[in-house]
C-alpha cells in the first residue's frame, strides 16, 4: 500500500499551478469582459484580482500548509477553525453549486466540440436515433460524465495528468494569442483597433448598458466570481510532493499569473478589434464572443499582413478552432478535478460515522469511487430529467441553476470568515503570509464585505428587473442547501454520537 500512494504522489509545483489555471482560468473571461467593459474591464478585473483573489489565495496557502496530510480540503481547513458542524454546511452547500456547474457544463461542453470540429455551434442539428437535439445532447452529456467517473475513479495519476493538459493547453493559446497580437501590433505599426482615449478609458464602459452604478457593480460580481474555483484543489494536498511548500508555492504563482494574464489579455483584444464596429453587432453575445474574438484576431492578422482576404478569413477559422480545442480540453480538465476533488472533501473531511461505509470506502486508487458513483448518478439523473422532461423540466433546471447562483460563494465567505478563528489556533505550518492580527483582521472584514455586497447584489439585480421569482430562488438556495446539510447532520449525528 505504501508504494502505490508514493506513485500516486507526484503532484509538483508546476503540475499543481496548471491544475489551478485549468480551474480557474478562462478566455471567455477576458472575451466577456471585453464585450461588457471594453478596457475598462481592465482596472475592475486588476482591483477584484488584487483585493480579492490574491489575499484569498494567500489565506488558502496558510490553510493548506497547516492542513497538509488532511484528506477533506477545505471541510478539514474549517472543521479546524469553526468546527465541525459549520464545516459540514458550508462543504455541503459548495458542493451543491459545483453539481449544478457539471449539470451544465456536461451539456455546454458539446457546443465547444462542435465549434472545434466544424467551425461554429452546429448542436441544434444534432440528433441520435431520431431524438432532438437537446435529447441527444443530454445522452452525449450523460456518457461524458459516466466516462469522466470511471477515469477519475482510477486513480489521482489520471486525474494530475488531465487537469495539467488543460493548463498547458490554456497556457499554449494564450502565448498564441499574444503572439499573434504582437504581430498585428507591429503590422500595424502599433495603431490600435481601439484607440484609448485618456485614463478614463480604462474605467468607464463603451457599452451604454453599463453606464449606471448599478450596472457598474453588476460587472464588479462578475469580475470578482471570474476568479472562483482555487478552494477546489485543497484536497489535493495529500498528493502532493511536500504539499508544505508546494500548495502555497503553486497558489501564489498562479494567482500572479492569472491576475496579470486577465489584465494584460483585454488590453490586448483593442489591438486587433475595434468595440464601436465589431463588438456591437447583434449576433456577437456572451455565448459566442470568445470564438468572434479569436476569428476576428485571425483574420486582423491576414489583413495586417497583407494577405488574400480568402486567406486571411481561412486563419480566422483556423483560430476559432485553436481556442475551441483549448476550452474543451479545459473543460474536460475542470470536469476531471471537480469531479473528484469536492465530493472527496465533503466524504473524507466529514466523520466518517455519518456516512455508509461503503460511501467512505477507498478502492484499490486510494479513491472514494463508491461515493463519486453517487455523484456520478444524481448528476445524469438530473441531465436526463432536463433534456427529456420537456419544459416543466427545464422550469425546474432554470430554478435549480438560480438556487446555486450565489451558493458557490459559500466556501469563500466561510472559509475567510473563519481565517481569524484559524490564526488564532497556532497550528504548526511552514508558509505565513499573515503576521499581524490588526492588519489580517481588518482585511478579513474587507474580502468578506466584498463577497457579501456580490452575493446580495446577485439576489437584488433580479429584483431591479422585476424578475421576483428569480431573486426567490436565488436567495433561497444557499440558504434550502444549508437546511438539508444540518438536519442531515443532527439527525445522523445524534444517531452515530457525532456533535461537534
């Protein structure tokens, strides 16, 4: 047994800084941003990486290099910290967000297979033995998750390797897109696309939709909820080598490049496209505007350089498919980690006389595939129920996806709100960011206001647009999921003596 866990460690910095990008990182970020803000998604994107995202980041690393060897992620981080009942219903409400994202990323995914296979979204025509299209994309989804499981289920080697490919494959195309912006960059003899016009274009929006305060803190959320998805990879830290060094390591290089990597990248897309005539067209929207930017950089390109335009619309094709290979392949990685890492945090951080032991069983991978099966099951039940339930079941998905809009914020409020019961247990960890309890306090209640403005702002933009039974549902969620997670608790805890 000792040798298979010392292949199964093998997890280094550079492999556990690819697992965090493919998370977290995603060009339709810097393409939505772009669409919404024009450059002045750039000081927004830079104030919610350095005022959110980094100082979580850190905070993570102090978690991970006191937690080291714990098996639950972040249940451990705050079973340590608030206890175990408070752990249990925040790891639980989490991981409720994340079952809804592979509901629907299981079905979206195949959009961006089919804009790297035929150039452009050809779902609608889908069908298998005479189903619709969306029947037919809920069994393709369906047969993904179920291979993704059995993979998963094999081992963390598997794991590590697929969500490092979808790192290296974001890092590839985003060199590409760099590359290919410097030559259009010099092509042009460094006349831009879209001109700057004085420092107020690095803040105000072009969009007239998002000239309100309103709107503005609209895109703020958004901003700060593009960088979700690090707390994922906490229970990976077991399967490290020497997880001490090598979390917070990996946490703080990824954090600068992520950080650096979104600001830099919109500056960039107002090389090659201009917003006024290219960006505002009705056919560019949120689903399909990273595919229109990459196109539109291909053919900027041939243009600049003087090629055919039969050529240089050829290369835009040829970059809609190299952006579309990276985000399948980045999806798939996500799914791989996601898969895996969040049920194992909520079943092996939990105590185990809650469970069915057959739920906490490891097989022979040292992996919990009983309980990813479980997961596997609801997860497909619920795409079925979707694709083949009609419109009452596309109601009841519509409600599902708003009950789980702001629970994935759920682990951040917990896990910073719980920071300062955290440095106050003196654990023994080799990595501290956070020396001075005033200033580490005081910037606690500042990431934590930020969270609780983004996530009441999800609840109240619903209500400004008189859309109340959305706003229902989306401040109901957390708050159904945190219900279930303690009755499930007190019930199950009172019978096994488990109250902490």
């Amino acid at each position: 047994m000792d040798d298979s866990n010392s292949k199964v460690k093998k997890i280094t910095t550079f492999g556990l800084v690819t697992m965090i990008i493919s998370t977290i990182f995603g060009f339709g970020n810097v393409s939505n941003a772009y669409l919404q803000m024009g450059y002045g998604s750039i000081f927004w994107y830079a104030l919610a990486g350095i005022c959110f995202f980094f100082p979580c980041g850190l905070m993570m690393a102090e978690y991970g290099s006191a937690f080291k060897d714990a098996q639950g992620g972040i249940y451990s981080w705050l079973a340590g910290s608030i206890g175990e009942r408070m752990a249990f219903i925040g790891t639980f409400v989490w991981l409720a967000s994340w079952i809804v994202w592979m509901v629907s990323t299981a079905s979206r995914v195949w959009i961006t297979f089919s804009a790297l296979l035929f150039g452009k979204d050809t779902t609608g025509s889908w069908s298998i033995l005479g189903l619709s299209s969306t029947q037919t994309i809920g069994i393709l989804g369906i047969l993904m998750i179920l291979a993704i499981t059995f993979f998963s289920s094999k081992g963390m080697n598997a794991i590590a390797k697929i969500g490092s490919l979808g790192g290296i494959f974001t890092i590839v195309v985003n060199v590409i897109f760099v590359v290919v912006s410097l030559i259009v960059l010099f092509a042009n003899h460094f006349k831009l696309a879209q001109p700057i016009d004085g420092p107020s274009a690095f803040i105000t929006s072009p969009n007239p939709a998002f000239q309100t305060p309103i709107a503005l803190i609209s895109f703020v959320v958004y901003a700060v909820f593009a960088y979700g998805g690090m707390e994922s990879l906490g229970s990976v830290t077991d399967d490290m080598d020497n997880p001490e060094k090598t979390f917070p390591r990996g946490l703080i290089i990824a954090s600068i490049f992520t950080i650096g990597t979104y600001v830099l990248m919109i500056f960039m897309l107002g090389w090659s496209i201009n917003y006024q005539s290219q960006m505002t067209k009705s056919s560019v929207n949120l689903g399909n505007v990273t595919y229109v930017v990459f196109n539109y950089l291909g053919v900027a390109m041939g243009n600049a350089l003087g090629w055919s335009h039969a050529a240089a619309v050829t290369f835009g094709v040829a970059m809609t498919r190299i952006v579309a290979l990276a985000q399948a392949i980045g999806f798939l990685g996500a799914l791989f980690i996601l898969m895996y890492s969040p049920i194992k945090a909520f079943i092996l951080g939990s105590d185990r006389r809650l469970w069915l032991a057959k739920l906490t069983k490891l097989n022979k991978a040292d992996m919990p595939a009983n309980a990813m099966w479980v997961q596997a099951i609801v997860v497909c039940v619920i795409v079925f129920l979707v694709s083949f339930g009609g419109s009452a079941a596309q109601r009841f998905y519509t409600i599902l996806t708003d009950m789980a809009n702001v629970s994935s914020t759920a682990p951040y409020m917990f896990l910073v709100g719980a920071f300062p019961f955290f440095k106050k247990k003196h654990y023994d960890q080799s990595f501290v960011a956070f020396k001075n309890p005033t200033w580490t306090n005081a910037l606690v209640c500042f990431v934590e206001l930020i969270l609780i403005v983004g996530t009441l702002f999800t609840f109240i933009q619903p209500i400004l647009d008189h859309d109340f039974e959305t706003a229902f549902w989306t401040i109901a969620g957390p708050f159904f999921f945190a219900l279930i997670a303690y009755l499930f608790y007190e019930i199950a805890g009172k019978k096994h003596g488990v109250q902490k």
